[in-house]
C-alpha cells in the first residue's frame, strides 16, 4: 500500500491548515487531562506520607486542665498505642511589624525536646535547646506572611505578663498544614500562627506545672476509633473535656481533606468534562473531513481495494494529528502537572515532593482522544463506503432543494437573495449543520466553564465578607463573660458599635450520626453577623431552636422540626434536646446558629456571652490594634479586612493556576473548532464556490456566502452554547459539593460574554485565514480535479 | 468469436426519487465476449451507464442476473465484488476521476501494487504516450493527458475486461484518437474485452459489435464487417 501511504502523506500536507487545528484541539484536550488528572492520586499521597513520616495523631483531646495521672489513665485505655499529654494557649500577639494584633497558638515542646506525635519538621533553623524555656519554632506560613526567622522575637501576654520568645527555627507539622483560628473558614497567616513553645514556659502561663490541657493519641492499628473515643471522654470527663475526637473531625485534616476532595472536581470531573468535549470535537471535525473525500473513496472502491484497506487509509489519517497532539499534549501535560504539584506543595506547605509522570493517565488521554477522532473517521468513511461506488463517484448531484420550512413561512421573503442561498445552504445539509452547531456550542461551553471557579470564587468572596461578616473585627474571651464586658469593649478607641455572640462548643446528635461542632449564638436584633444562604437570603436566628446549615441537617439526617440532642461540652455540660427550627443554604462551613437568649436558656448560663463583634471607625484602627494587643482577656481577635487578604491570597492563589490553564486550552480549542468548521466548509464547497465564480460571482459575494453560513452557524451554536455551558457549570457545582464548602452555582452574564467574544474572535481570525484561502482558490484547478 | 465473457439475463434497475420511479434499465439480456470490442451507443439517460456500472460490479441491479465467466455477480456481495473489480475489471471515466494527490505514476502504481501480474506504471504510461509526464500531478496536466493516465491506470493491472464511460467525450478529435489507440492496443496486444460507451457514432467503426440502447433496453446489436483502427477515424 505504499501509494495509499504516500497519498496520506501528501493529504496530510494538503490539509496541513485543518489537520494542524485538530491536532491543536487534541493537544489542549490531552495536556489539560494529564495536567488536571495527574493531581488526583497526589495530593491524597503526600497527605498519607506526610501523616506517617511526621506521626500525625489519630485521637485528639481538649480538656480545662487534666492531672498527670488521668493522662496516664488514658494512655492505659485498650488501643491506644502512644498517648502524648500537651499544653495548648492561645494568646494575643505582637508581631515585629505588624499593626494588627495576631494570635498565636502556643504548644508545648515536651522537655525531652521531640513530641512523640505531631512532630514538627524544622524547614530552617534549629529545635529550641534543652532548658532555653524562651526558644520557639514559628510555623512557616506564618513566619512567610510576616517575614520572621531564627533570631527575631515576638511578644505576648502569657499569664497576665508580656513575655518576649525568641524565634530559633520555622517548622511545619501535619498537624497544622492548614492553620485556623477557631472559628475561621479560611486562613490568614498573618494573624495567626503555631508557636511551638517548650513546656516549661507554656506550664508557668496556664499554671499546670505537671498537668495537661490537651492530649494527642496514636492508636493500635485496627482499633476502634469510636470505643477509644468514648473510653478517653468517660476517664476525662471530670477535667472539662471538650470531647475527643478523631481524625475526620481535626479542623487542619477535614479542611484539607475537603480540599483535596474538591480538587476531584479540579482533577476528575473537569478533565472529564473537557476531554469529553474535546473527544466529540475530533469526532465531528475528522468525520467532515473524511466526507469531503467521498468521491476519492468511491473510486477506491471502483478499482477493487477492499472497505478495510480504504478504512485503514482514513483512520490512519485520523490518527495523525491525534498522535502530533499527543506528541505535543503529553510532555506539556506532564510539565504543567508539575508546575501545579509544585504551587500545591507551596500551598499546602506538605515537604517537597515530586510529582512523577503518570504514562497511565496520559495513555487513557490519547487513547480516549485518538478513539473519538477514529469514530469520527470511521462514521465518514463507513457513509463513504457503503455507497455503491456508482454514486459516490458521479460528478457531484446537483443538490436537492426542496421548499423548506423557512420558505413555507415566506420569512425568505424578507432576506436578500444571497442570504436566501445562506439559508437554505445551510437547511440542505442537516446533519453536517447540527454538527457543525454542536461543536460550537460545546467550545462555547468549555469556555464557560473554564471561567467557572473564577465566579464561583468572587461569589464566595462576596456573600462570606459582605453579607456574612459584616463586622470590622471579632474579639473572642478567654472565659465565658457577663455582658456588662460590652461596656469595656464600648469604650475603646474607635468601637462604634458592639454586639454581643457566643460560641458554646457543643456535639450534636441524631440517631447514629454525630458532629462535634459549636452553637453560634448571635442576638435576635443584630446586624453585624448575618446567616445568608447562596442565593443571598438573610435568615434570622430563630426565637426557638436551632438554624442549621441545610448540609450539616443533611449530614445529621434532620429536618425543621426535628429534634437534636445537644451534648453541651463546657459550662454545666448537660445534654439537652432541642428542635431544628429552620435549616439554611449556606455555601460555607456546616453551623449551628442560634438566638443568643435561647443559648442562655439551654445553657442555664444566663448573661454569658464568650466575644464580641465590633464595628469600628477605620480612621482609628490602629489605635484600637495597639490596645487590643494588651487585653489579656482576648484569646482571639479577627479582621475582616486581613482575613478577606487572606482569602485573596491563598483560597483565590492556589484555583489561579488551574483556572488560567484551563482557560488558556478551552480559548485554543475554541480557535480550533472555529477555524476547522470554516475550513472543512470551504473545502466541501470549493467546486461549488469554483463554479459560481464562473458563473461571474465576485470574490466578494461568494466569500460572503461562505461566510453567512458560518455566521449562521456561529450564532446557532452560541445560542445552545449558554445552555450547554450552563449544565456544565452546574455538573461542576454538584460535584464539588463536600461538608464544609459548596461551590455556588452562579454564571454571571460576564462568562457568556467572554465565551461569546472568543468564539467571535476565532471566527474573525478564522474568516481573514479563509478570505485569503478563497483569494487563491483557483477556479481551473477545482473544476479540473474535481472534489 | 471467443467464450462467454459476460452473460446477462433480464437485468433492470430501478430508482426511486420520492413517488416517481426512473427504470433506467427495463430488462437487458446481453452476452460478451472474450476479446471483442463492443461500442455502447445511445441518447442520453437511456440507461448506458447504468449498464456499464452493473457489469463492472459499481452498482447492483434491481432485478435480473449478470454473470462473469462463471461468477454470478447479483447478491455477490460487497467483498466479492471487490475481488471481481480488484482481479478482473480496469475502468475508465468520463472525468478522468484521478487521485489529485498522487502524481501520473503514482496513480498507476496505486492499482498495480494490489494486481495480480500489473505491467510496471511507467510502461504504462509509454503505451498511452505519456512517457514523458511521469511525475506530474493531475492538476499539471491537460484533460486528454489526464484521461491517458487513467486509461494506463486501467490497463496497467492486464484487467480481463475494460469498461470505460464516454473516454473521450471531453476530449478533442485529435486527442480522442491518441486515447482510443491505446484502448485499442490493449485489447490486440493483450487480449482485453473492451467495452465503450459513446455519443459518436463514428467511433462505433472501431467495435466488433455495436450496441445501440433506447430507454432502458436494448434496441439492436449491429455486427462490423471489420473493425477500423481509431487512427482511421475523423469527427
Ligand atoms: N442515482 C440516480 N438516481 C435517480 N435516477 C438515476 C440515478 N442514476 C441514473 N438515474 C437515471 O437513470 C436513467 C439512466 O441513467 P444513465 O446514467 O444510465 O444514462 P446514460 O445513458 O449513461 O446517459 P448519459 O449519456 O447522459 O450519460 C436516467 O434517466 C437517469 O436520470
Ligand atoms: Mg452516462
């Protein structure tokens, strides 16, 4: 078959334009699958190794204070392996540099010098020396945002009295891969960080000289969680537990495991999306391409080569810009996979690890491509072979026009002739315009949900810090207080408005499911905190009961009018039974709210507020950071305005890079599609388009002809490209949906628009190629040679 | 006259375009010999090409039976019929119908490479005189020089029988005596069953027998005293 091979060979020259587009199109699709796929086992593997090499803990504990010999107790509980007892604290601070106040969380360093579990890995500098009690490792995030390292020195109220640490390392731990301040839903390093602190020091600030506060557990492989947990709550619960729990409720574990779980979205669902998209698009651009080759096929067939060896011809020809994709697509995948690894590295603060290539997943790229743009040959050439040579050879039918629908309506009567012929040009071949309309709708589609998380995140950003977090900054109390603390608040500098809230820790029941969460208590008449649901609604702490957002009702398997059994875990710790009264489509976190004197009645604690929400006059902030850095009282304090930085800076950062690469590939497969449908158009029209031109059309009006079908096309396309680009969006939506995130399904009109503006713009450049091509069609050679 | 080459009984062939029916052919019963150069003459649509392309194996008939020595060639079946062509039959068109892709020898070389005992192309080509436009693409070409490719390409593969539609009508006089002589040469030096179709009337001296169809049937065989050489020819 050597002249069938030199025949691709120079066909594959000849259409060296379109085939170079579909290899275009094959390539995005394969480099995005392997860039976004090859992220899926690897997130949840460094996570795994970072668990084991660092002795990540399985049970934790938080308690008021415990005596050295219930911490021994519970390390006698049946499966526990290794049981470490801890000081935690959390404390104002003042940052070198830093107007605002931050808090830091101090843990101790047993005097022995390594914990035995949650062991910090030192990234520079060194561990604190044996017996030097004001030497601490700093986290890196946090040492990062503030520019701190080995010999700087921060200070804060421990005790009641300033004390100065001395930074001697940066560390990370995988027990603080994300590190939040109680109640925040993103991180802002600046204003918070770990402090790993040697035990003396942290034993003379809380008063426990052999005691513990908290306790970090392994287990024995195989035992069970739960029986551990409730054996731990039952030796603790005289200590003022706050409830042990597991590793499925560690904020830094569940945040990241939320996260990695919706980088499925990023790494399965989208690559899925995008691959399928690019899959139907090979399919419908080579088998127009093969069906302009119909008459060649014919006479194949005339001079006896057999349907397979005329099949293999065109595959193969199929398969050449799928491998040239590939060839391009893998190796730019793979570079790209890593680029991401490395941001994500960076992100999540795991050790450095690299990210190897995975052939597996580039081999399902190719495979899946090169299948799809084989179907699609296939379809054109089965249609070509099955037709008696006969016919696929005549000279080509006149083309039947029949009075079509559009005639019937007499709408024709108000189009120009030459549009007349657009339209029923158009009509006349159904099947290759619904291809033709498909592929564009898809690209428009793709386009529309590469910008998707774009939105999704303004939208976020959006209802969390304008409708949601409405005061300037929250203070948080060591110890529950007695309202009157407001009047102390009142009359700082600046305080323009103050509102009480209480945060009561609490474990909420229902049948078999339990969460270990917090009760939000906010004031009926308050403004400055708001519950709103994804479509902007604000809802109102009922006078009765609880408001739960509708996914944590779902988890719990509740409904409004159910009731919940609350274990309240500080205070007078009893259980109570309270009804669900409302339930609210939160898209973040998973609350409990309630009306700030319905907590007072189930809590028994009359008056009992733990913080306060403040708005403050902005001309006077920094006179209220530097007295909030002195207030002994506070355990925390958050600043919008420095948690939506926060926000911006790492939530927003770390989707950029993803976002930008499927953008720029959905754009490239955009231009692909556009100028391969005018292209094939062309090439199926040049005897036609020769013959008008004979027939003394000018240039111009044939090119306008041309061109007015695709426009037609176009514009169709586009206009099933909103729905189709909609659903995609709301496929993306439903999959990434986890406990404490949802991703809101908005499509702002902006996202249309840019899909319409690219596909114009293909289309323009598409059209300035094309008006070059029909320029230089020579009319003698396509009447000469036929199709 | 030579064995059977072709033997056809009661052939028809219908098309149906919505509610009209076309019958382009109306029951044809025709027998071929080995060897002989027949002539197809008729109006337009009377159903000549239709005929050719059945006895090439291209279309299937509706009703009827064609046999090829002993092969019967309805319901054969399209693998069969690829055989048949691939083994057997050398076509040549009206428009010329070569591959724009290749060059002149290579769109010989495209069908001898799957024949049995093809000639090599470039022999070929020196028998159609062409010897001289090897490597020329189609679009380099004139259309008599196209339509000699296609008669080399026909003849390269020593096909049994040679079916050719109208070979020269889009050529000139001159031109379509150059391309009747090679046909011609083909069936003296090689042995091939020729069959043409034509609208000139003159080239019917060229045929052993000549077939004259009128709305789907045949309407009278003539027998030539003797056959004249193309070049004896004028139109
Ligand atoms: N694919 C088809 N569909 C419908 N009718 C057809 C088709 N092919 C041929 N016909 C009809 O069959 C009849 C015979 O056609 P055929 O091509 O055999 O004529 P012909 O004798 O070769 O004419 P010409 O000398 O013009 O080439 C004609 O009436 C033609 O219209
Ligand atoms: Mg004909």
């Amino acid at each position: 078959m050597r002249m069938l091979n030199r025949k691709l060979r120079r066909d594959v020259l000849g259409l060296a334009g379109p085939l170079a587009a579909v290899a275009l199109v094959a390539a995005s699709g394969i480099a995005l699958f392997v860039t976004l796929r090859s992220m899926r086992g690897f997130l949840a593997q460094s996570q795994a190794d970072y668990y084991r090499d660092y002795r990540f803990a399985d049970v934790f504990v938080l308690m008021k204070r415990a005596p050295a010999s219930a911490a021994r107790a519970v390390a006698r509980i049946p499966g526990v392996r290794v049981a470490e007892p801890r000081l935690v604290f959390e404390a104002v601070l003042d940052v070198p540099g830093l107007a605002e106040p931050a808090v830091g969380r101090f843990v101790s360093i047993p005097a022995s010098g390594e914990p035995l579990l949650n062991v910090p890995h030192v990234r520079v500098g060194r561990m604190p020396a044996p017996g030097a009690e004001r030497e601490v490792l700093i986290s890196e995030a946090f040492a990062q945002a503030n520019r701190l390292g080995p010999g700087d020195s921060l200070s804060a109220v421990l005790n009641g009295r300033w004390e100065r640490v001395h930074v001697v390392g940066v560390a990370i731990s995988p027990e603080y891969i994300y590190e939040l301040q109680g109640g925040e839903l993103f991180p802002d390093n600046r204003l918070f960080g770990v402090i790993w602190t040697p035990r003396a020091l942290l034993a003379a600030a809380t008063g426990l000289e052999s005691g513990c506060n908290a306790m970090a557990l392994q287990l024995e492989p195989g035992a069970p969680e739960r029986d551990v947990i409730e054996a731990v709550d039952r030796v603790l619960a005289p200590y003022g537990t706050l409830g042990a729990y597991g590793r499925a409720e560690h904020v830094s574990h569940k945040f990241i495991s939320d996260e990695i779980e919706q980088n499925r979205v990023g790494a399965v669902v989208m690559p899925a999306i995008l691959l399928g998209v690019t899959a139907f698009l090979l399919n419908v651009v080579l088998s127009r391409l093969v069906a302009t080759q119909r008459a060649q096929v014919a006479l194949l067939k005339a001079f006896g080569f057999t349907n397979n060896e005329i099949g293999l011809h065109y595959l193969l020809l199929a398969l050449v810009p799928v491998a040239a994709g590939a060839l391009v697509g893998v190796p730019v995948g793979f570079r790209l996979s890593q680029a991401t690894a490395a941001l994500y590295a960076r992100f999540y603060r795991f050790p450095v690890s690299t990210i190897r290539p995975d052939w597996g997943v580039a081999l399902a790229a190719c495979g899946i491509a090169a299948a799809a743009a084989l179907a699609g040959a296939a379809i054109a050439v089965r249609a070509a072979v099955r037709l008696p040579p006969a016919e696929g050879m005549r000279p080509p039918a006149p083309a039947r026009f029949e009075a079509g629908v559009l005639d019937r309506l007499r709408v024709q009567r108000l189009l120009a002739p030459s549009a007349r012929i657009v339209v029923r040009n158009t009509a006349r071949r159904p099947l290759r315009a619904v291809a033709a309309v498909t592929g564009i709708a898809l690209a428009f589609a793709m386009l529309v949900v590469s910008r998707y998380a774009f939105s999704a995140i303004d939208r976020i950003e959006e209802v969390q810090f304008q409708h949601v977090q409405r005061e300037d900054i929250s203070v948080t109390f060591r110890e529950a207080a007695p309202r009157a603390a407001l009047n102390a608040l009142r009359r700082l500098p600046g305080v323009l408005d103050v509102e009480p809230m209480r945060v009561v820790p609490v474990a909420l029941r229902h049948g078999a499911v339990e969460r270990r969460t917090a009760i939000f208590a906010l004031p009926a008449t308050g403004d400055l905190r708001r519950i709103v649901d994804q479509d902007l609604r604000t809802h109102r702490v009922p006078a009765n009961g609880l408001l739960l957002t509708t996914k944590l009702a779902d988890v719990l398997g509740v409904r409004p009018g159910d009731s919940l059994t609350v274990d309240l875990r500080e205070g007078t710790r009893r259980t109570v039974r309270v009804p669900v009264a409302a339930v609210a489509d939160e898209a973040l976190g998973a609350n409990a709210y309630a009306d700030l004197e319905y907590a007072a009645r189930i809590t028994g604690e009359r008056q009992a507020i733990s913080g306060a929400l403040l708005a403050v006059d902005p001309r006077r902030e920094s006179e209220l950071y530097l007295t909030l850095k002195q207030q002994p009282a506070l355990v925390g304090i958050g600043i919008r305005s420095a948690a939506l930085r926060g926000f911006q800076r790492t939530i927003a950062e770390s989707f950029q890079v993803m976002i930008f690469i499927s953008v720029i590939f959905s754009v490239i497969i955009a231009f692909g599609v556009v100028y391969n449908g005018a292209r094939v158009a062309l090439s199926e029209r040049a005897r036609e388009l020769a013959s008008l031109r004979v027939l003394g059309f000018t240039k111009r009006e044939v090119t306008t002809m041309v061109f007015g079908e695709q426009v037609l096309l176009t514009l169709l396309g586009m206009a099933f490209g909103v729905a189709a680009g909609y659903a995609l969006c709301a496929v993306a939506s439903a999959a990434g949906n986890t406990e404490l995130f949802r991703i809101p399904l908005v499509v702002p009109v902006t996202s249309y628009a840019y899909a319409a503006a690219v596909i114009a713009g293909a289309f323009l450049a598409s059209a300035l190629a094309m008006r070059q091509r029909i320029r230089e069609l020579d009319i003698v050679e396509c009447l000469k040679t036929g199709e | 006259m030579g064995p059977v080459l072709f033997h056809a009984r009661g052939l028809t062939k219908t098309y149906h375009m919505g509610d009209v029916a076309v019958h382009a052919l109306q029951g044809v019963d025709l027998d071929l010999y080995e060897g002989e150069v027949v002539v197809i003459l008729g109006p337009s649509g009377s159903g000549k090409s239709t005929l050719l392309n059945i006895l090439g194996g291209l279309d299937a008939p509706s009703g009827g039976e064609v046999h090829f020595r002993d092969h019967q060639l309805v319901g054969a079946g399209d693998a069969a019929l690829t055989r048949y062509r691939r083994e057997h039959v050398g076509f040549v068109f009206q428009f010329y119908n070569l591959l724009p892709s290749l060059t002149a020898t290579e769109n010989v070389a495209l069908v001898t490479e799957i024949a049995e005992r093809p000639m090599p192309p470039a022999d070929a080509l020196h028998l159609v005189g062409l010897g001289e436009r090897l490597d020329h693409f189609p679009s380099q070409m004139s259309g008599g020089e196209q339509q000699r490719v296609a008669i080399a390409r026909a003849i390269a593969k020593r096909p049994d029988v040679l079916l050719c539609d109208e070979p020269t009508g889009a050529l000139d006089a001159e031109t379509g005596v150059v391309v009747l002589q090679a046909l011609a040469r083909a069936n003296r030096e090689l042995g091939t069953t020729l069959v043409v179709i034509t609208h000139n009337a003159t080239i019917a001296q060229m045929a052993d027998r000549v077939l004259r169809m009128r709305d789907g049937r045949i309407a009278s065989i003539e027998t030539n005293a003797a056959r004249r050489d193309p070049a004896e020819l004028e139109w």
